[in-house]
C-alpha cells in the first residue's frame, strides 16, 4: 500500500472476497471515482497459502466505514492500510473529490463537448482498405 499511496491516488479501498456486501460497495464507488482508483481485494488461496486462510481473514478484517474512518483523512488511510498485523481495515481508505477528472485537465479536451466514451465507435474503413491492397 505505500507504492499504492506514492502514486497519489485519489481513492484507495480494500475489501475481502468473504464480503459481497461491502466488496460490490467499494466496486460501485470505485467505478463511479472520476480519478486514479485503486482497489485490493482479499481473498484466500486454498492451494498456496496456508496461513492467510478464508477464516483468517473472516476473524481479522474489519469496515473501517463502518467504524467511523474518515476516507478525506490521507494520514490516518495510510495508516490503516499499511497496519495488517492484527486487523486488516477495509473499506474506502482514501477519497478525494476536490481534484479534477484526469480528462477534464487535459488542454486539448477542454474546447470539447464530448466525452471519450462518446467518441469510440465504430467506422467503416473498406474504402480505404481498397487503396491500399
């Protein structure tokens, strides 16, 4: 989570697979975050790891939402995403809304109406095919 937290994101969030509830909110609100969203997801590996098991997990992670985390608190997000010793905070960590879309900061976007979506589709390129074979 430091490498995370050094590429200044702005919304980082952890969830476990033994979580739907909790997993599809941090899914939604990450796909909905205009900016640089990151999101770990938990889950055990039957096969390879041993100790981090699906009832290790259940007994250690915990909603830091739930328990009154402050997600605009970059600080204390650093430090509940990097402290995994004896609990394991999930949840929106991190969220930063006051930061402009990465599109909308781009010069030469700023005179379009719009969006990038909006601009991908399909065309038909036959007659430019013919000139060329």
């Amino acid at each position: 989570m430091d490498l995370i937290f050094s590429l200044n994101p702005t919304f980082v969030a952890r969830g476990f697979s033994g979580d739907i509830k909790l997993m599809t909110r941090i899914l939604k609100a990450a796909v909905q975050h205009g900016g640089f969203a990151f999101v770990e997801m938990l889950q055990a590996c039957p096969t390879y790891n041993h100790f981090a098991t699906h009832e290790y997990l259940l007994d250690r992670y915990f909603d830091a939402n739930a328990n009154g985390h402050d997600p605009g608190n970059l600080q204390q997000a650093k430090a509940l995403a990097t402290q995994v010793q004896d609990r394991i905070a999930c949840g929106i960590l991190y969220q930063r809304e006051d930061i402009p879309h990465f599109y909308d900061r781009l010069i030469p976007r700023q005179e379009l109406k719009t969006t990038c979506v909006e601009e991908v589709r399909r065309y038909d390129v036959s007659e430019y095919w013919k000139e060329l074979v």
